[in-house]
C-alpha cells in the first residue's frame, strides 16, 4: 500500500490521510516490489503476449482469497524433484506474476484520474455536512425561542376557532337532513309528472346523501325509505316500458331509457321490453277475439274470458271472421310498429352517442365508453333477436285464429280478402325480420286447398250445368276483347304495366317503392278495410249486335272488295296448320280474293269466337289466377285445379261434336295419337262413368268419385240432324273455336303460371301444355268431319257409279254423269256453307279442314266405286280419268286448296291398271293405303288383259299376305 502512496506522491497528488482507512479492500492486494517492477518494465510490452501469458494461468488462482497458492503448488511437486524442471516452473510463474502485476499497474494508471475525481468530491461533501450541522444547532435554538413566546391565551383562541368550525358544518348536516326529510314529496311530484329520470336522479342524490349522514339515528330510517321509493320509482317505469308496445312515444321512450341508464340496468330493461312485447302480442289478440265472440254472443256472460285462446277462436261466427281478423291485423301490425320504430330509436340514439364520444374522445373516460359499448353492443343484439321471436309469436297467434274456422263455405270475395289480409301480413313479416313466414304459408296453405277443392267442386259442377244448358251461340264481343279488360285479371294487367320514370310518377306510385313500416311510421294502418272500387270500373268488352259499331254493321253487307278489312292471315298465300308460318313468295290480288272468299265472313270484324260457358270458364281462370297470386304455396294446386277446367271443356266439346264411332273406325287417322291419349286420360282421372254410386264400393273408390264429374249431356236444344243447317255446324264451329280461343288464352297465361309453379313441378305444366293444351285445334278434325261425312251423299254417287260401263272398246270424249252430280252436290254444300257463314263467321282454317274432309271423302268414294267394277278396259280407264280430271278441274272453281288432297289416291289406283305382274306385286306391297277388296278387284279386272291366272294367283297371295297381321 505504501509504494502504491509512494507512486501517487510522484505524480503530484496529496493523500488525505483520514481517507486512507476507507481504502482496506485495497490493503489486502499484494502491491509489486521496486525489483518487480523494474522486472515488468524488462519484460517485453507486446500486449498479446502479454495477454497470452495471463490467458495460461490456471483458473483455481483467480477462485477466491482463501486460496493458499503456496499449498497448492507444493502438492503439485512431483515425488522425484529435479532442479532444471523446477527452475523452469519458477520462471513460468515469474512471468505470470509479471504479466498479472503489469495489467495491475497499467489499470491502476488508468483509473488514476478518476480516483482523484471521487477524493475530491469526499472532501466537498464533508464540507457540505459540517455546514449542516451548523444550521441544525440553529433552527434548534430558534424553536426553543419561539416555545418560551407563546402564551395559554393563543392557544384558547385558536381551540375556539376550531369549535366554531365544527358547529358550522354541524347546521349543514342538520340543513340537509331537512331537505331529505322534505324529499319524497317531490319524489311523488316528478312521478306523476312522468319525469323519471329526475327522480332518480333525486333518489340517488339523497341516497348518496343519506349514506354521507349515515351516522345520525335519524338517518338510518330515512335511507330505507329512499330505497322503498328507488323500488316503487323501478316499478312505476316497469309500467311505464309497458306502455310502448302498443303506442310508441319517443319522448316517453327516451324519458324511460335515461331513467334506466341512471339506474345502471339497461340490460335489464331490454329483457323486461321483450317480456312486455310478448305480453302484449298474447293480451292484444285475446282480447280482440274475446270482443267479438261476446258481440256475437249477445250476452256478458265470463264463461269466455276463462277460455284458452284457441278455444276461444272457435266460437268466432262467419259474419264476423274477416272484420276480426282485419282488427287482429291491425293490432298486431301496431305492436310491431311499436317494435320498429324501437329499434329506430336505438339506431338513432347510438349514431348520436358515437359521434359525441368521437368528438370528446380522451383517455380519463375509457372505462365508461367501454361499458357503454358494451350496452348497445347488448341491445342491439337483443333487439334484433327479438324480430324473430316477435313475428314468431304473431304467426303463431294468426294461425291459431285461421285455423279455428272452416273456410270451405266463405264466398269467394271473401275467402281472396282473407288470403289478401294474410299476404299483407306475410309481407310485414318479411319487411320485419326477413322471414318467409313459413307457419302462416303452412296453415293458409291448408286453408286454401281445404277451400279451393271444395270451391273447384262446385265450379265443375257449374260448368257441367252451363255446358249442358249451352246452346252454343255466340257471344257477340268486340274484335279489341281481351282477358287482361276482365275484372278477375286487373291484378295481371297492374303487373304488366311499364315503368315509370321517378320524375313522372305520381306520389301514390313513389310511396309504392317505399317498405310498410316507412310508409306507414308516422300513421295509418296497412290493414284497413279499404272500400270495394269495383262499382267504378266497367267491362266495355261486349259488342251490339256482334258489330263494333253502326258504320260497320252497315259496312258488313257492302261489296266483299276491299283489301283494308281483309285479316292478315287471309293475306297469305296459305298458312301452315302445323307452324303457322307462310311461305315466302308473292300473293296476287286474285289469290286475295279467292282467300276472302274461302272465309265465308259477312266482313264482320275477326272478333274471338266464344259462348258465354267459355267466358265464364275464363273468368274462373282469372280467380284461380289471382288466389294462386296472392298464395303461391298452393300453386301447384291451382294450375292442376285449372287444367281440369281446360280439360272438362274439351272433353265436352269432344263428347258433344266429335264422338262418332261409325266415322272413327274409318282409319284415317282423324285423331292423333296424342289427341286420343288425352281423352282417355281425362275419362280416366276426371269423368264419373258410373251414374249411381255403388254402396257396396269402398271408401277409397267413393272418395276417387267424389273427385270426377259425370259426362256432360248435349242440350236437346242443339239440332245436329239437320242437313239444311249442315248438322248444326254454326254450333259445332262455335264450339270448336271457343275451344281454341280458350286454349290461346292458356298459351297466353303460361309464362305467368311458369313463374310461379315450384320447380318440382314444373314438368306437369309442361306435359299439360304439350299434350292437352296444343290438342285442342286437332279437335277439329272429327268434329268437322261428321259434317263432311254427312253433307254429301256419298251412296248416291256410288249407285250412279254403278251404273256406268266401264268395258267400252272406244275412248270416250263426254265424262260421265256422276261427276255432274258429285260437282252439284259440292255446290250445294258451298251454298249451305255461305248460308251458315251468316249466322257464324267461319275461320279459314275450319273452311279448309271442312272441305279437305269433303274432298278425301269423294276421293275415297271414287276409288271405292272404281273397286267395285267387275269389267274395264284400257278405254275405260281412260274414260276414269277423264272423269277424274273433270272434277278436279270444276273442283279448283269452287275452293282454293292447294294441292287437292287424296288427289294422288285416286290416280294411282287408276293408273295401276297398266302394271305388268311383276310391277304390280312390287305395287301392292308399297300401297298398303288401299283396302284388300279394292286390291282384289284390281286384280281381278286385270285378268285376262296382261295378267293370267297363274300371275292372278300369285297377287291374291300376296294381298292375303299384307291382310293377315290387319285380322
């Protein structure tokens, strides 16, 4: 320690010697000797190896002061000492010893500065303490000064001060007891007044109060009757909550909503406001039913308020079902409107909130704006929960009341207002919660079919009454009439109507695009009975006479000239029955005119041709249409239900005017597959066969037959034996194309009814338009047919046919008789056909099917009586085409179709007269057209001209061949 003074001395620095004591930590460090440092300044400097040196002492030197190093490297000598190995470890150690002194010495240098700095500092800190104590002895000696100065009598005065301070506070303890004495009278004030957030806010001032004065025996007493009037203030608001289901105030609601923030329970006053919106709905339907069963009842007799409301729905009477219904629907629409606007109070008040605590955002309140976040995050949540719940409860209530009565008996006005109503509801539902209301779908849906198929009964029954009274005369409406101009299809034509511009609708129009609850917020009821405006509106569809005006009642009879009047489907060359489409080529004025005149119209204008029974059908489309509008649920029952219209028409039709069997036997196809396909199906599924009801038949089959209808009968009205009438067909033509009028008016409805039938069953509607509804113009064909089999007598031309000689040897230049008859019989039935196109305007294509069944019906006949020659020759064959040629020539005069039908049919036959065997057999094989005795004969009158007996043979066979699979 001495040399380490010795070294500081040298480098001009003073010791203090007081300081040295405090250094002992130091003392215990073994200071380098003079020689030892004289040997560390002969060491060599380089740092490395200065640093490698001290890096090769062992760890156990630098372990702890208790560590004896001599120990320790004595126990190391080996047990055979040598003096050159020991002098070597002595020299090792002398270098470490150096090396560790060096780094010693060169720190101790190193700090040197700073050592200074800290002794420095310890002298002016003792300095700083002798002061202290200086000051210290002073402040003692002055206090004792000014102990000795004070007297008894200042302290008196300031002991009186203090009491006076005291009695102070004591007259406001006592001023405010008072006030809280005097408080609930204001309580009760504030009550009545329904401010019931300032009497809270007055309770719990007095509250706080009260808790301040707690020590007062009067207080205690006070402070629980506080908390009685915090309870009935709680109660008074419960109430107070109540009173918005039904009638929302927004002022009472935001009064009630402060009055429970201040109490800290607004969660738990939007649980008590879904309670109360509950209770309300269960209250409000039960009485409203409950007022007019005891109206109907006509007594006050409480046997009905003890009644479950489903019991009580089944007293409701059918005179005062839709008025209590209507009234349910407007208390409940007031409930949830009361709901509604709710929520749009909550809406509102969070976007104001937010914006405040937006604006006035710091972090003292962060707490509180949590909490408050965390509220409407629990109110909003609750409110938009309770949609569900509420409209759920409501569906359930209206159900309970539709399902109470038996609607199978309403009258039809009233069972659509009913569905209206409920439609109405079903769109509160959705504009509420979203809900597709599929309780109140189910049980009107029951309703509806439980309805309609009673109503659909009576409707068949109806229709086969009218079409069974029918006398098939037309219905003189005008050539504008359509469907959409009926009352029963208003509801399609509002549908239909085009858009109107924002800027040029009219304000009713405008509130149309807005949801109920907005338009009807501020007042008013979406289900208010509104006044039957159908007095207003009038059908404008029948025309005088069955002529749009005078002018065309006169114009009726003028030349048949003009090119104006003349339908544009006249205006083609022809049209194809199949496609309707018309080949594209020109049409001359004479082709025009021989169109007009194959018309057969007194130029009445083209109106629909239709019987009232067809009207009526319609109009029973139109009201299944708009129930199945206001209910689609039940669309699919609907349409099925108007099929069978659509169906029992034709079938009557068919049954009337087109059931011959005589005819139907004939094998020319008259009927199409599809067409026969379709009635049977309807006999099957829609007509009763069986007149009286077999009581032995079982339940099954009696229900099955209260679904069918029995076969209509034609009115004994209708003649259809009178050739002068040519077999009632102005009634058979009426009949027909009401028919394919009213199968038009489906092909019309179709992508209305597309649109609303589920799409599981869309393919009925498919299979219904496809097989039932476009068979309808294929009636035609046996209906008119009759008339074409009986208006020409076919016999007569046959005898007449007879009697011609066929064998002549001469060709002849003069046709026969026949034809002359055959011609005037065909004039006839063109001057019969004019006289029916006076009562009835006949259509082109009826014309055309008329006379191509009369033309294929004298066609066949000639071919039959060519059969039935038992000799000819080459020249008559000849002369057969003569007379062939000479009909169709005077026949093109009289009609106008193009090409003449079973023109080849005839020509064939005759021109097979001229086949050599061989080309015959090969003939026979490929016309199987021809009947076998028609066959037979040919070969026969062919015998002995080019053909033996051999090859006579030999074509017998193969006739017998082509018959055999026809047995």
């Amino acid at each position: 320690m001495q040399k380490i003074k010795s070294l500081m001395t040298r480098q001009g620095l003073r010791i203090p010697q007081e300081s040295v004591n405090d250094l002992s930590p130091i003392e215990s460090f073994r200071i380098p000797t003079k020689e030892e440092f004289r040997e560390l300044h002969e060491e060599p400097t380089d740092p490395q190896a200065q640093q490698e040196i001290i890096n090769s002492i062992e760890e156990v030197y630098f372990s702890n002061d208790s560590f004896d190093i001599v120990k320790y490297e004595l126990e190391r000598l080996p047990p055979v000492l040598s003096l050159q190995e020991l002098e070597e470890y002595r020299d090792k150690l002398k270098q470490q010893q150096a090396a560790v002194s060096k780094k010693v010495a060169d720190l101790i240098l190193e700090k040197q500065p700073a050592y200074v700095e800290e002794l420095e500092r310890v002298t002016s800190l003792q300095t700083g303490l002798q002061l202290a104590a200086v000051i210290c002895t002073n402040g003692r000696r002055h206090l004792n000064i000014a102990k000795e100065g004070f007297t008894q009598t200042s302290l008196g005065l300031l002991a009186n001060q203090r009491k006076r301070q005291l009695l102070i506070g004591l007259l406001k303890s006592l001023r405010t007891i008072k006030t809280l004495q005097r408080t609930d009278v204001r309580l009760s004030e504030m009550l009545e007044e329904e401010d019931y957030p300032g009497a809270i806010q007055l309770c719990l001032e007095c509250q706080k109060a009260a808790s301040t004065f707690k020590h007062y025996s009067c207080i205690s007493e006070l402070n629980s009757k506080l908390q009685d009037t915090l309870e009935q203030i709680e109660e008074q608001l419960d109430v107070a909550l109540s009173k918005i289901c039904k009638n929302f105030d927004i002022n009472h609601y935001t009064k009630v909503q402060q009055a429970y923030r201040l109490l800290g329970k607004t969660q738990t006053a939007m649980d008590q406001l879904h309670m109360h919106f509950t209770q309300a709905i269960h209250n409000t339907v039960f009485q409203v039913v409950l007022g007019y069963v005891e109206l109907c009842a006509g007594n006050t007799d409480t046997k009905f308020q003890k009644l479950q409301y489903k019991d009580l729905c089944t007293h409701i009477t059918s005179d005062s079902y839709i008025p209590c219904l209507a009234d349910l629907c407007k208390a409940l629409w007031e409930v949830m409107l009361s709901y509604y606007r709710t929520m749009q109070w909550h809406e509102n008040h969070d976007q104001d909130e937010a914006a405040v605590v937006s604006s006035v955002s710091d972090g003292n309140n962060v707490m509180g704006t949590e909490e408050n976040s965390f509220d409407r995050n629990y109110v909003k949540k609750k409110l938009e929960h309770g949609l569900s719940r509420i409209w759920q409860d409501v569906q359930l209530k209206v159900k309970t009341y539709l399902l109470g009565t038996d609607l199978s008996n309403f009258k039809y006005d009233d069972f659509i207002f009913v569905l209206d109503v409920i439609s109405r509801l079903m769109q509160v539902g959705e504009e509420f919660c979203g809900s597709k209301s599929e309780v109140l779908q189910e049980s009107i849906r029951k309703q509806s079919v439980n309805y309609f198929k009673t109503y659909h009964r009576t409707r068949l029954e109806e229709l086969r009454m009218f079409l069974e009274n029918e006398t098939w005369e037309l219905c003189p409406v005008k050539s504008s009439f359509n469907i959409l101009q009926l009352h029963e299809f208003k509801f399609m034509e509002q549908s239909r109507s085009p858009p109107v511009s924002p800027s040029k609708q009219p304000a009713s129009a405008i509130s149309a695009t807005l949801t109920l609850f907005e338009q009807y917020c501020n007042g008013g009821n979406p289900f208010e009975i509104q006044a039957d405006n159908k007095d207003d509106e009038t059908e404008d569809v029948l025309a005088s006479n069955g002529y749009e005006s005078d002018e065309q009642e006169k114009g009726a009879y003028q030349e048949y000239d003009s090119d104006s009047d003349v339908p544009e489907e006249l205006k083609r060359d022809y049209v194809d029955e199949q496609t309707g489409d018309a080949p594209i080529k020109s049409v001359s004025r004479e082709t025009l005119r021989s169109r007009k005149r194959s018309d057969y119209n007194l130029n009445k204008v083209n109106a629909p041709i239709l019987t009232n029974t067809t009207l009526n059908v319609i109009r029973l489309v139109g009201k299944y249409m708009q129930m199945m509008n206001i209910l689609k649920p039940i669309a699919f029952d609907v349409i099925h239900f108007m099929s069978q219209l659509f169906d029992y028409y034709l079938y009557a039709v068919y049954t009337f005017f087109g059931r011959n069997d005589t005819f139907e036997s004939t094998g020319l196809g008259l009927s199409s597959s599809r067409l026969r396909t379709t009635l049977n199906r309807i006999q099957e599924s829609l007509i009763d066969l069986e007149v009286s009801a077999d009581p032995s038949g079982t339940l099954t089959a009696a229900e099955e037959r209260k679904e069918k209808v029995p076969s209509p009968h034609l009115s004994h009205l209708v003649v259809l034996t009178s050739g002068n009438s040519l077999y009632g067909l102005a009634e058979r033509v009426v009949a027909t194309e009401s028919l394919v009028f009213l199968a038009e008016q489906f092909e019309f409805l179709q992508p209305h009814l597309d649109a609303v039938m589920p799409a599981a069953k869309k393919p009925f509607l498919q299979q219904f338009y496809s097989q039932t509804v476009s068979t309808a113009s294929e009636l035609r064909k046996p209906v008119y047919w009759i008339v074409a089999a009986k208006a020409i007598d076919y016999e007569q031309m046959l005898l007449l046919m007879a009697n011609v000689k066929w064998d002549v040897k001469e060709i002849m230049s003069q046709h026969n008789v026949y034809v002359d008859a055959l011609l005037k019989e065909f004039e006839e039935f063109n001057r019969r056909l004019n006289e029916v196109s006076k009562r009835v305007r006949i259509p082109l294509p009826v014309s055309n099917i008329l006379w191509e069944h009369c033309i294929r019906l004298a066609n066949r006949t000639l071919v039959e009586g060519y059969a039935n020659v038992k000799k000819c020759s080459n020249e008559g064959r000849a002369l057969m085409q003569l007379d062939f040629q000479q009909f169709l020539m005077k026949l093109e005069k009289l009609t106008d179709i193009r090409p003449i039908p079973d023109k080849e049919f005839v020509e064939t036959y005759i021109k097979a007269y001229y086949l050599t065997e061989n080309d015959m057999e090969r003939w026979i094989k490929e016309h199987r057209e021809y009947s076998t005795k028609q066959l037979t004969n040919l070969v026969n009158v062919c015998l002995g001209s080019h053909i033996n007996k051999k090859a006579r043979q030999k074509l017998l066979a193969a006739i017998d061949d082509i018959d055999r699979p026809k047995r």
